[in-house]
C-alpha cells in the first residue's frame, strides 16, 4: 500500500515546530527516523495532513550529562547512542536493551526519543525508562514540562504527549554505584517484537523489576530483596496482575510462565552485578 496524501515541512527551528505542531494538533504527526511512523503511513493506519520533519534541527542530536540523568536529544539516532564511548559505563541498563531494538539497519535511522514516541507496549527503549524512573521534556507554545516516565505512557500506543507538543527530549539516570541492572528478553527471532521482555534494577536492599510485552505499556514492581519461595510467589502474583491475553504469538499462560523464569534470571543477574 502506498501513504495517504500528506503535505510535508521541513522546519529549521523549534519554534517553527512548535507553531505548525500548534496550528494542526492532531493532524500532525513530527517524523525523525521514520522506523515506526513510515511503516504505519503506507499501511494507512495513520492519515495525517502534515508530516513535520525534525532531522535537520540544529542542537537536537545531543547527548549529556547533566545532574546525574543522560539527556537524550530528540535527534539521536540510536546507533548514535550505541557509539557513544561512555554509554555502558553510563547507561548499562539501556547498553544491554538497545541491540535487541531491531536491527542494525534501522538502528541506524530509528531515533530514543522516536521509540518513546511510539509507546509500542514490547518495546525495550520505554521499557528502560519505565525500570530507571526517567523523565521525558515535552515542549510547545504553551510551555516546557518533564513528565515522569511512569506517568508518561498511558496505554496501547498511547502517551501523556498533547497534540501540539514535541518530544524534545528523555533522560535517562546515570548508574549508580551500589546498582546492578539486567536485561534480557524473548521473541521468535532477534529483532523482533517482544513476547517478553524483563529488566531488573538491584540496589541490595530492594528490586525492581519492569515487564513489557504483556500488558498494554510497561509495567513496574518493587520486590523488595525477597528471594526463594517467597520471590516465586511474588512473580505468580506479578505475572497475574499484568492481566496476560493470547495473540498469534504467545497465549497468555505461555507469557505468565516467561515472565516468572525471566524474571527471576534477570533479577539474578542484577544482584550478582550489584556493588
């Protein structure tokens, strides 16, 4: 199939950004990478009348430190991420998630803050920032704001995001020292959409453990530093909670079953990083 018809800007500023976002709230949709957006504009699941390319924003390609969080630029590419030197020592969470993000070839199109974007509910990239706690900076006309990434995805492919803002950014925190992280993940073939995916953050005192590819976002749980019979019981009642359907890939017991074996090996692997 071939895309709707669109008109298409190029615009040179944010603020050019921000006043077309404005001007067509919902019938705008702000392409970077184009990995997840183009595929949905040729199969016609999304018709917008404008399509705002970011790429050539001056600035939005940058990665810092700053406070203790990695500021991610809307324009990072992630094979821009992937060759930064002090990504693993910074960030060994999302380090270990990223090659599982497609593939080398549209890692190297594909955008962070795009991923974010998409809010797809298998996706490792939010899945990261759900497990760290990172924060998203929307941007628009009306205001600059920085929405928790808990509160940031809301369901299927949906987001805290208003039609008129941009996503101009998420931070990531940095490791700590006294934290072991771990991520591991399931799917018919790497690259491809998640069944399951586990990331485990350890501090010695309590886990943290993320799943996504189960319910409709990314979802959270702290288990204290439990272990044994009393960790199992807690990932039954976890994998329950997440309220697991069948789908072509995977039925729901199927699911529960992965995310209690992963998550105890990811939780493991955590704690012997601990320190």
């Amino acid at each position: 199939m071939k895309p709707a018809l669109f008109d298409y800007a190029r615009p040179q500023s944010l603020a050019e950004v921000h006043a077309l976002l404005a001007g067509e709230g919902d019938d705008a949709r702000v392409v970077a990478g184009g990995q997840s957006l183009l595929p949905m504009l040729s199969m016609r699941l999304v018709q917008p009348k404008l399509i705002v390319d970011i790429m050539r924003l001056p600035g939005t390609a940058s990665i810092r430190r700053d406070s203790g969080e990695i500021r991610i630029g809307c324009g990072v590419r992630q094979a821009a991420l992937m060759g930064w030197p002090e990504f693993p020592e910074r960030l060994p969470l999302l380090a270990a998630a990223l090659p599982w993000v497609g593939h080398a070839q549209t890692r190297s199109r594909g955008t962070i803050c795009g991923s974010i974007a998409h809010a797809d509910p298998s996706a490792e990239i939010p899945l990261v920032l759900v497990a760290l706690d990172g924060r998203v900076e929307l941007s628009s006309q009306r205001q600059q704001r920085t929405v928790p990434a808990a509160g940031f995805f809301t369901g299927l492919m949906s987001t805290a995001r208003a039609d008129d803002e941009l996503i101009e950014a998420v931070r990531f925190p940095e490791r700590k020292a006294d934290h072991g992280y771990a991520f591991r993940e399931f799917g018919r073939r790497h690259g491809d959409f998640a069944i399951v995916a586990c990331a485990a953050v350890a501090d010695g005192r309590n886990i943290r453990l993320a799943i996504g590819g189960v319910a409709d976002r990314p979802v959270t749980r702290d288990l204290a530093d439990l272990a044994g019979s009393a960790l199992d019981d807690a990932l039954e009642a976890f994998a329950r909670d997440l309220d697991a359907r069948d789908d072509l890939h995977a039925t729901a017991a199927y699911r529960r079953r992965l995310v209690r074996r992963m998550g105890r090996d990811t939780i493991e692997e955590a704690r012997r990083c601990c320190g």
